[in-house]
C-alpha cells in the first residue's frame, strides 16, 4: 500500500481574469521558442541529458545551457499561461 494522497498548496489561477485580459490585449503574447531552446528542452526532457552532456552534445557551455533551458521553460511557461500555443521560431 502506497503513502496517502497529501493535499498540495497551489496559488489560484483566476482564468476569467485572463480570458479577459487576453482579449483586451493587457498582456505581451508569448516570444516564440527558438529552435536552440526546442533542442536544449528536448535533451532535458526527452532524453534525460545531464546538463554537462547535453551542452557538450550542443558545443555550448553547460552555463550558456542552463540559460537557455531556464529560458526557454519561462517561455514555455508563459504560453501555457496565457492558454496560447508554444510558437516555435522557424529559422
């Protein structure tokens, strides 16, 4: 028998004020994801790189990684938020 279901604390997201907001235009649209950041999301997530491996698989520092994956989850995060779709800046 496993543990027991442990209630978790979470910030409501009010999704009428952002349904709103979203059609009044008070918010920035999401930055559209560059394909350094897709691929540096897809090392981390899909094939569960270390950080020192998945910077040197992209000839990068594993700092100049870090950045990017941070970066590329906060523009992640925000689309989501905002209920848009990930934009991927085709180059």
């Amino acid at each position: 028998m496993g543990r027991p279901f442990k209630e978790r604390r979470t910030r409501r997201i009010d999704f009428d004020t952002l349904k709103l907001a979203r059609e009044k235009k008070l918010y920035e649209p999401p930055e559209p994801l560059g394909l350094d950041e897709v691929e540096a999301l897809r090392l981390h997530f899909v094939t569960r790189c270390r950080q020192e491996d998945a910077a040197r698989e992209m000839c990068i520092s594993r700092s100049t990684y870090s950045r990017l994956l941070m970066r590329a989850g906060d523009k992640l995060t925000r689309a989501l938020l905002w209920g848009e779709v990930p934009q991927v800046l085709n180059i």
